[in-house]
C-alpha cells in the first residue's frame, strides 16, 4: 500500500512539473492522443463496449447467438476491404477501386460458383477472383507508378471502368451463388466465425511485421516519404506497387464474405464500401499522409461501424440515421486524428506548386549573411608542411608522452610527427617558444542554435514556470527562421573556435523544418571546424510526422561519408521525455543510417523513472550512444551504460546551477568510465572548456575530501589535471567517434591543434604545463588553432571573418527572435 501511495505522490508531482514547464506538458498531452497508435483502437472498444451495452439495455434481441453471428459476419467483409485499404494507405496513397473489386468478385462468382459447380469449378472460380484483384492492383500501380495519375484519380478511374464492367455482365441482380460454399466459408465455433479468428489472428501477425521488423519499417518510410527512402536504399517501386497488388488482392478475398452476404449477382453490391473502408481506416487510426496505421485498428474500426448499423433495428432507427452517423464519425476521425495530416497536406503541396514556379530546390537557403572574407573550409594542400617549434608538447597520447620542448610537424591534414629537433624542409615554422601545443579540446554537446542567446538566463533553472525548457524550448526556438539559427549556430562555433576548441557536437533541437536543417548544417561548414551534428526533433509544438524522413534526408544529402569534417549523429530526445515506443524507433533509425546516437538522460526529475533501464532491458543501449547528463539515474541505468560500452557527456556548471542534478563523475569513475565534458547551454554558461574543466575537477575533490573529513576510509581517490585534460580532450574524441582522428597528437590523426600562451600575465611563469591549462589559463590564453591542419585563429585573432559583419548578423536575428517570441530582456 505504501509502495502505490508513494506512485500516486510521484505520479501529481510529475503533473505539476509538466505544468509548470508548459512546453512538455504539451508533448505529454500529444503522445497520449496523437502519436500512440492504439490510441484510436481503445477509444472504440471502449465506445463499442458502451453501446453494446446500451443496446442489450434495451433489447434482448441484440445478445442472441444469432445477431452476435450476424454481426460478426457482416464485420468481415468490411474489416477486409479495410485492410486492403490499410495497405494502401500505409504506401502513401488512396484505393477508391476497393469496393469495385469486391464487387467484379462477387460477379465473377454468381458466373462460376453456382448450384451444380464441380469442386474443381470452384477452386478455378477461386483462383480467378484472386487473379483479378491482382490484376486490378497491377493497373492502378501502372497508372500511379509510370503514367502518372494522382491515386485519388487513377483508382477512381478503375472504379468507374470495374462498375461498367459489372452493370454489363450483370445489369440487374442475378445468379444464385453456391450455398454449401457460402456456407462452408461461414462456418462458426459457437457464435464466432472461424473465417474472423483467422482473419484477427492475420491481422497481428501484420502488425507484427509493419512495426517490428525491417521490410514493415521500410514500407512505413515508404508511405512518409519515398525520396527520403530512396536515398536510403528502399526499392519504392516495388513496394508500393506491392502495397496496390495486396491491396487489389484484400478486396478481393472480401469479395468472398460480401457474397455471403448478398448471395446473388449484385452489380451494386460493394458500391458502399469504398467509403465505408476509407472510414474505418481512419477511425482505425490511419494516416492519409501515409507511413501510419494498424492492421487491428482496422478490424475494431469495421466492427464499430457494423455495429451502428446492427443495432438501428433493435432500437427502432432507420438506416438513413445509420449513414449519417458513419459520416460523423468519419468526420470525428479526420479531426482527432488526421488534421495535422491534412494541413501537411496541403502545406506540402502548396510549397511543390512554389517550387515548380520558382524554379528552387528545398535546400536553397535565402538571407543568409556574408560574413566571411576568407575560405574557411578548403583543405590545405597535401605535402604543405608546418612546423610548431620548440614549444611545451602536450600529446595526449600515453604511449608519446609530452616534452618540455619538441616540435610537431603537420603535412596536409595530418600530424607527420612529433618530437625534439625535427627534420624538415621547406616548411612553414610557426615559433611556439612561449606556447604549450596540444590536440584542441573536444565539446561533446553542446546546443549551438542558442548562440544568439548567449547569457539571457544567466539565474534559471532547467524546470518550472520560469526555466529554461519553458522559455528557451518553448518561446524562443518556435520564433527561429533558417536565418537565425544559421546565425545562432555560427557565432557559437565561431565562440568554440576562439576558445580552442576545434572538435564540437551540436545537439541541434532546432529543426524546425527542412530549411533550418540545411541552415545549421551550412554555418558549421562554413565555421570550418570539426563536428558532429546531431539532428534533433523540436521539442516544442507538434513533431512533423515526417521528421524521420527529414532525418534521413540530411543523412544522405550531407553525409553519405564519415570521411569529412562533419559527421551525423541523432539527437535523441531521451526515453525520460517521450514514450518508450518512440525511443526505440528514434534509435533504430538513427542505426539504419549508421548514425551515432547521442541524447539527454537522468535529467532533473525526469530522469527519476527508470526510463533507461526500459531502454536496457529491450537490449536497446549499445556502444554507439552517449548519454548526456545522467544526474538522476539509479545506478542499476548507470551500470548498464558502463557495460553496454556506452559513452558518457557531463555538463558540471550547467547540472549544477540549473537543477538537473549532481553531476555524476563519481559514480562512472567507480565503474571504470571517464567521461567527456560538454558546454550545453550558452544561455547559462560560457562556451569554454577551462570553466568545464575546473569545475568537474572541483566537484570530484570536493565530495572525496568531504567523506574523507567525515572518517570515510573508502573515499575515493582525487583526480588530476591529467584526468580532467584527457576528458576535455581524447575521452571527447571517444564520446563523438572520433578517437581515431583527433583528440591527441598521434602521428597520423588529423592535426587538430591549438597553442597556449605561456607568457600572458595570467600564467607566466609556468611551473606545470598540465596544471597551469587546467586551473591558470583561459581563453585569452588561445593564440592558435588549427583544424586539419587549416589555421583559423592566428596571434589572438580568429581568421577568414569579417567580425564586424558578423556582430552585425547576430543583432539583427537576435532582435528579431526577441521580437517574435516576446521576450524583453532583463533590466539592468
């Protein structure tokens, strides 16, 4: 009892919270009633169950063996064709045809399956329905595929030529159908037709396949975007003329049970059925956006919509009553749960007319300033040599060591060697006699679109009415143009560039559409540093059901090489922040790409509900994950981490001043896992990594002498300087997949390196290189930085940008994202 009170406690304080951070709530409220499938199942079982009741209330008719047989009879047909219709839909297009093809299949069988057929007549009367709504499938799919036809208009074609066909081979209704066959088809164990179990039992097993297996997933990103799938490998040919062919094929095999139902000839026999299926389907839950919808959802709906009909006579209503309550409830359905289809519907065709005016491609990006006077982004030739002389060498790598005085040669990209008095000839010498040299430090995450809001919530917290999720997540992201976040995500990286660091990730939360996707990804091009960017889903507002398709975009357009200065990763938005199901699906997309996977986790409150221990025990944690954060995991999560290989990103400063959590260095030291260290937040933080590193120093020493003073003998033991460079450094490059290119000095990676001035007036003199980067340097100390070899910051000053013009850029968006979300800056 106390085990479930203490539920109840978590399960209101967890309310509060989402209320309080607005934004969240929001989604919460969206996952329930939009994004679960079975959300629109259960709502009409539960409403099928009230009207059974109601009826059975009332009449004692309706629970009779005889009406429960009846009912279920007439569902089969319907559930069917619905089904046939499902198929469809779940490619991406709409079958008006259906209804025509039961039709021409109840025809067919008034010719062949009559009273005196021969069981081989029979079988060859199957085979030829079967065939025909194979062939009926195979001509939409030729009219949609290669002539072109919108489907609406194609299958409405096929429609009107299947009814000629029908009204003259059967003008009038005719032709007895076998009964013994009709019979033996409807056969029922008690009240229950054994052509419905099987057909319920078909229809799991094809859940089954369309939402846990990859041939299912590849079809639903068929149906949500064929040119994203394409990119990616999927033969949509062949799968969505498949999804016309088993479609054609359904319909036919309702046919069958509509025959049952008619017994003769009727050339108007599934003249209703087009939208009677077309209205279960979305009852069911699918989308006519394509990509969604469920196999079960289409039995139930069927079953709901039969049941209105069933039970007009056992309460004394006409038929007509029937009909417009079907259009009601379709009505209901688009509004529930296909509006935001609807409305990207006619957004998505809206801008194609744009683009077919104007001639533009969807990464064509306008407003975008010029801020840059040199090349940032070229490569530098091959067998160009630099050398950096005589400076204090920091490599990073245990098996070089470091030296008080030694050179390292750079050639083309890459670091040629290292040590004292290095052969050369014909090298640039760069004089590092004042430096310390060493690999530039690596930011594991770090949210760079907020660049334009650097310090404007200097005082507030992660959650509640005034914290950052509501305000910057909430407010401020929705007012971001493509513009803004080019501007936003290029000063930031241009801030990381200056403070010496040259590898970053950008958690990216800012993808509000296509073009602020290629936005961000062109200001980290043009910044020319190292990254990896991490698309994120906005985590305002309702999610674009075709996200994943942008996601998969971004990969194959950008990325279709790992060989490159930027890498892809998918920002994740965490198991704590969004349904399980939808978790699993992110990471299994992320994994169909070969995309790393990066996301928040043990995150204030949130991450209080062993959401990733979920997430373990599904075998879903891997070694191509880091987790950001991890505060508020029990440690049952953090050891799954530890064993699974994954990679953890800590953000001391911002977990502690914001309220995530204690940041949790220990816990992973114990275990064996050095962490990496991220900025996170400009809108709280600064964007350096000295503040990163003396701050998770100082936590760790503090909480081991803490329990040192209080008698503990098992404290634990203090980390170095040492340690916390190699976070900022090689155990970043680990954490972005990158170990094998930058992160230390190895002959061979990349020459990622930056100089620090050992003769400003901070630091000088310098006693211990590794103590005086941790604790006495800080970005005023940055006199160098090279990425690939390229220099981008030379004697103090950052190369290639016009600054000025830059400043410029940055007030103009920030002033206009001020504006927009409202937001009026703080009094001084």
């Amino acid at each position: 009892m106390l085990e479930l009170i203490n539920l109840a406690r978590r399960k209101i304080k967890n309310a509060i919270r989402d209320i309080r951070n607005g934004s969240m709530l929001w989604q919460k409220i969206k996952h329930v009633f939009r994004v679960r499938a079975w959300t629109s199942v259960a709502f009409q079982i539960i409403l099928i169950l009230i009207v059974a009741n109601y009826t059975a209330s009332k009449s004692l008719a309706f629970l009779s063996e005889f009406n429960l047989k009846s009912l279920l009879l007439a569902t089969i047909p319907l559930a069917l064709v619905t089904m046939a219709q499902m198929n469809a839909l779940v490619a991406g297009y709409l079958d008006i045809s259906v209804g025509s093809i039961m039709t021409m299949g109840v025809i067919i069988a008034s010719f062949m399956i009559i009273d005196d057929a021969s069981a081989s007549v029979i079988a060859l009367a199957i085979l030829a329905i079967l065939a025909m709504g194979i062939f009926v499938g195979l001509f939409n799919a030729t009219l949609v595929r290669w002539v072109k036809l919108p489907a609406i208009i194609a299958t409405l074609a096929t429609l009107s030529i299947l009814d000629g066909i029908a009204l003259s081979l059967r003008p009038i209704a005719a032709g007895l159908i076998n009964f013994d066959f009709l019979d033996s088809i409807t056969e029922t164990v008690g009240f229950i037709p054994i052509a419905f179990i099987v057909m319920f039992i078909a229809a799991i097993l094809w859940d089954i396949w369309l939402y846990a297996t990859p041939a299912g997933l590849t079809l639903r990103a068929v149906g949500y975007d064929a040119q994203a799938a394409r990119r990616i490998g999927a033969a949509t040919t062949r799968i969505r003329v498949g999804a016309f062919v088993m479609s054609g094929l359904m319909a036919a095999v309702a046919s069958f049970f509509l025959a049952a139902q008619v017994g003769v000839g009727d050339p108007r026999a599934g003249s209703s059925y087009a939208l009677s299926s077309l209205a279960a389907a979305v009852l069911g839950g699918s989308s006519l956006m394509g990509g969604r919808g469920t196999f079960i959802g289409a039995i139930v709906s069927a079953l709901f919509l039969t049941l209105i009909i069933n039970i007009l006579p056992l309460l004394g209503l006409s038929n007509v009553v029937g009909l417009l309550a079907i259009g009601v409830l379709l009505l209901l359905g688009l509004a529930f749960y296909q509006i935001n289809d609807l409305k990207e519907l006619i957004k998505l065709n809206y801008k194609r007319v744009q683009r077919l005016m104007k001639g533009s491609r969807l990464n064509q990006l306008r407003d975008l300033p010029k801020v840059y006077v040199g090349d940032a982004t070229s490569f530098p030739p091959e067998k160009k040599q630099i050398v950096l002389k005589g400076g204090t060498v920091l490599t990073m790598d245990p098996s070089l060591g470091n030296f008080r005085n030694a050179d390292v040669l750079i050639e083309g990209t890459k670091i040629k060697a290292v040590g004292p008095n290095l052969a050369y000839n014909g090298a640039e010498v760069i004089d590092a006699s004042n430096m310390i040299v060493m690999p530039g430090f690596v930011d594991t995450h770090r949210h760079i679109w907020e660049g334009l809001l650097r310090n404007v919530g200097a005082d507030t917290p992660l959650e509640g009415r005034e914290g950052y999720i509501r305000f910057v997540l909430g407010k401020f992201a929705p007012a971001f143009r493509p513009q803004d976040a080019y501007v936003g995500n290029l000063v930031s990286a241009l801030g990381a560039l200056d403070a010496g660091i040259t590898t970053l990730l950008d958690w990216s939360h800012i993808q509000g559409s296509p073009e602020h996707t290629d936005a961000v990804i062109k200001a980290l091009q043009d910044s020319g540093m190292r990254g990896v960017f991490a698309y994120g889903f906005p985590w305002w507002g309702d999610w674009n059901d075709r996200q994943p398709s942008w996601f998969v975009r971004a990969a194959k357009e950008y990325f279709s090489s790992k060989d490159q200065l930027l890498t892809y990763a998918l920002a994740a938005p965490g198991p704590e922040f969004v349904d399980f199901e939808i978790a699993r699906d992110h990471w299994k997309l992320a994994r169909e790409v070969d995309a790393r996977i990066t996301t928040h986790v043990g995150v204030g409150s949130y991450g209080q509900e062993g959401k990733v221990q979920e997430m373990g025990e599904a075998g879903l944690l891997r070694e191509d994950t880091t987790y950001i954060h991890c505060t508020t995991l029990n440690l049952t999560e953090i050891q799954m981490i530890v064993d699974t290989g994954g990679t953890v990103s800590l953000a001391a400063p911002v977990e502690m001043m914001m309220g995530h959590g204690m940041p949790p260095i220990q816990k992973f030291l114990d275990r064996g896992l050095k962490p990496s260290l991220s900025v996170d937040v400009e809108t709280n933080v600064p964007g350096d990594m000295f503040t990163q590193m003396r701050s998770v120093m100082s936590l760790q020493r503090a909480m081991s002498f803490e329990r040192q003073l209080a008698g503990d003998t098992k404290a634990p033991d203090l980390i170095s300087s040492r340690d916390v460079l190699e976070y900022a450094t090689i155990e970043g490059a680990r954490a972005n997949g990158l170990a094998h290119k930058t992160g230390s000095l190895t002959p061979g990676k990349e020459a990622d390196v930056i100089m620090l001035r050992t003769d400003k007036p901070n630091v000088f003199p310098v006693n211990d290189p590794i103590g005086a980067v941790v604790w006495s340097m800080d970005t005023s100390n940055v006199d160098s930085v090279f990425v690939a070899g390229k220099p981008m910051k030379r004697n103090g000053e950052l190369l290639h940008v016009d600054w000025n013009s830059m400043k410029k850029a940055v007030i103009e968006s920030r002033d206009y994202v001020m504006s927009k979300s409202g937001f009026k800056l703080p009094k001084i």
